[in-house]
C-alpha cells in the first residue's frame, strides 16, 4: 500500500469515531455560513458606499474583536467543557445572521453586529483544536488538523461559490437566512455529537489565567517565532484577499473559490502526502509559495489568469499545518485548548489587521499595486524568519512540554 493510500485510510478510520465526525460537521457548516455571509456582506457594502476601505473592514475586521477573546477569556476554553462553547458559538452565529437579515442597518451596525460575535469564535476555535488533541492520538494530530483544513477548504468553495449564484439572483438577507440555517445545524451536531468531556483543569477563567499561558507562549522562543510565522505573512496574504470584492467586484466570488480551492490541495497534499519529516521540508518552501503569485495583480492580467494564481499561491497556506503541528507537540497538555485558541484567534486578528491596512492602501493607490505590495511584504517578513523558525525547529526534543524547558 502507497503512503498516500495508507493516509487515504487514515482519513476513513478518522471518521469512525463520533466527536471526530461532529467536530468535522460542525466545522463545515460554519464554514459554509461565514463564507456565504461575508462574501454578502462584502457585496451589500460595497454596493451602499463604493468604499474599499469600509469593505474590507466589514468582511475580515471583526476579526480583531478575537484578540479581546485571545487576551482576556481564552483560559475558558480549559475551564469550560468544550461542547458548551461550541454549541454555543453556533448559536450565536445564527442569531447575528438573523439580526444581519432582519435589520436594515448602517455598515458601521453591521460590522457591531460580526464583532460581538467574533469574541465567542474565538472561544470555539480554542475549544475545537484543543478537543482534536484530545479525541485524536498525537502521531495521527497532523493527519486529523488536515482533515478538518479539508472541509474548511470545501466549504468555502461551497459557500462563496453559493453565495456568489444566490447574490445574482437573491438580495443578500436572504443569504444571511441561509447561514442562520446553518449555523444552527451546526450548534446541535456539536451539542449533541460531542460528548461531556470535562475541563482540562480547573479553575476561573479570566484576564489573569489567560496571560499566564499567553506570557508563556510568547516567552519561549520556539512558539514565539511559530507565532510570528503562523500570523504575519498569511496575514497580509489575507490583506490581499479583503481586496478582491473592490478589485473586481463581478469576479470577487472566482477569486475566493480559486483561494479556498488552492488551500484544499495544500492540505491535502500536507496530510496525505507528506510524512513527518517532508512537511517539515515542505512547510519551508510552501511559506514562500504562499505570496509570490499575488504580485501578479500588479500587471492587472485577465481574470482567469489572476484566479490561477491565487489558487497556486494558496496551496502555500498549508505551510500552517506544519508549524500548528509541531506547537502541538511542545504545548503541555492542560495547556492545548487555549494555546491552540490564542494561536489561531491572533491569526485571525492579524488578518483584520492586514485587511484593514489593505483597504486603507487601496484608498491611497490602484487595487491591484496594493495587492502587490502586500504579497511584496509578506515575501520580504518570510525571509527574514527563516533563521528563527530554523532555530526554534532545533530549540529542544519534539514533545518536550514546554513547563518542563
């Protein structure tokens, strides 16, 4: 049997335990829902104020609100028995697409509404990867991580190129109807698939117990430099994405299929693919794919040349897989879910950040210039961290805690 056959297996034995297939569904449908939502929200902005500023700022800024979750309450996540927070993040999701379908409200309510949101979201990416170390044995955590990127990667190509057909033929509350339907799915497949795992250690979640693993995180070299890696250059990358509804607004929808497909086969050629030891040699060279082919926008080329390219460059998104699976392996256990939830909800932020900075750019100059010299950016801070991820790749034993350094 090929490795990549063995792998293939190993996909179909992921999906015979129960938390495993509810986790997986509950990820795919909110994805499913954002993608549709945001890429309507986007549409529905643009089309009231012609801002690339504000819309960028409404699809990726709330974002920022994650830091708040990261910075103050990310310590609940080991506190609080995961299904709890993931039932309850779908829940909240439903009821803000509703709000977004009821009221007819300014752009700057519509980016409150996704913002109060975002902190709970914040909260549920901590809860999910912290249980999928859980659920999963550690040696099978890359090949499970993948899994999951997968059905991201599906159902953003589902949900934008949804939202794309049904923004030609619906206004964009109904869309917002059909993510509140989904995001309701999603909270009773978590509530009732996921079991009653209790919390990883006890005690009161909160500002104290939150910087207490967060000044950890950043203390150690290794998971310094890991999150520097995970969060700078994918998100300017982002920052180039947010520009895509002002750039061309009738393609907007090709663009982000292209990315959300392109991210599909990074992740499944990190996880079915590779072993080990050549995603760690794959990671390298796919952090330098990831902005490249953005600098094509420069030349302002055809769309289904530009759509190639994002999808090529996108493929260089599962460099993260590599980097998330080795913070996996030097985090302490009764430490995961909440490493795990500062890590993803401040590459999040990052990229509310970058978004904002790219909308801001795209007031000043051409769409396309400001994608390229954000791609430009990302090249150049990709560089410069080759020598620290190479020193934090060697700073100590994998699967040595990181209590224990």
């Amino acid at each position: 049997m090929t490795r990549s056959s063995e792998a293939g297996a190993g996909y179909g034995r992921l999906f015979l335990d129960r938390e495993f297939r509810a986790l997986w569904a509950g990820s795919a449908l909110g994805t499913a829902s954002t993608s549709m939502a945001g890429l309507a929200l986007g549409l529905l902005v643009h089309t009231e104020t012609g801002s690339a500023f504000l819309t960028a700022l409404v699809v990726f800024g709330p974002s920022l609100a994650q830091l708040f979750g990261a910075s103050a309450l990310m310590s609940a996540v080991d506190t609080v028995p995961p299904r709890v927070l993931l039932a309850a993040s779908g829940a909240a999701m439903a009821i803000a697409f509703t709000a977004q379908a009821v009221f007819d409200v300014a752009p700057v309510g519509r980016l409150a509404i996704v913002v109060c949101t975002s902190v709970v979201l914040s909260l549920a990416s901590g809860a999910r990867w912290g249980l999928l170390a859980d659920v999963v044995p550690a040696n099978r955590y890359a090949l499970a991580r993948s899994a999951m990127n997968v059905s991201v990667g599906v159902m953003q190509v589902v949900g934008f190129a949804l939202g794309g057909v049904l923004s030609v033929l619906w206004a964009p509350t109904a869309i917002f109807w059909l993510a509140t339907g989904c995001s309701a799915v999603a909270a009773l497949v978590s509530w009732f698939g996921i079991g009653s795992h209790p919390p990883r250690r006890s005690g009161r979640p909160g500002f104290g117990a939150t910087w207490a693993a967060n000044t950890l995180l950043l203390r150690q070299p290794s998971t310094r430099w890991l999150l520097i890696a995970l969060c700078v250059p994918n998100g300017l990358v982002a920052g180039c994405e947010a520009l895509f509804v002002s750039y061309a607004p009738s393609a907007a929808a090709a663009f982000f299929v292209a990315g959300a497909a392109g991210m599909l086969a990074g992740d499944v050629l990190m996880g079915r693919v590779l072993t080990e030891r050549s995603r760690r040699v794959g990671t390298e060279w796919l952090r330098l794919l990831l902005p490249v082919p953005f600098l094509v926008f420069v030349l302002q080329p055809p769309i289904p040349v530009a759509a190639v390219m994002v999808a090529i460059g996108s493929i260089g998104y599962a460099a993260s897989l590599g980097q998330q699976e080795l913070l996996v392996a030097v985090t302490p256990h009764e430490l995961t879910g909440q490493i795990l939830g500062a890590e993803s909800s401040a590459r999040v932020a990052f990229q509310g950040v970058a978004a904002a900075v790219a909308g801001g750019l795209a007031e000043i100059v051409q769409t396309g210039l400001a994608i390229g010299l954000l791609s430009l950016t990302s090249i150049a801070v990709s560089v410069m961290l080759i020598p620290g991820l190479g020193r934090a790749a060697h700073s100590g034993p994998v699967g040595q805690p990181l209590l224990h350094q």
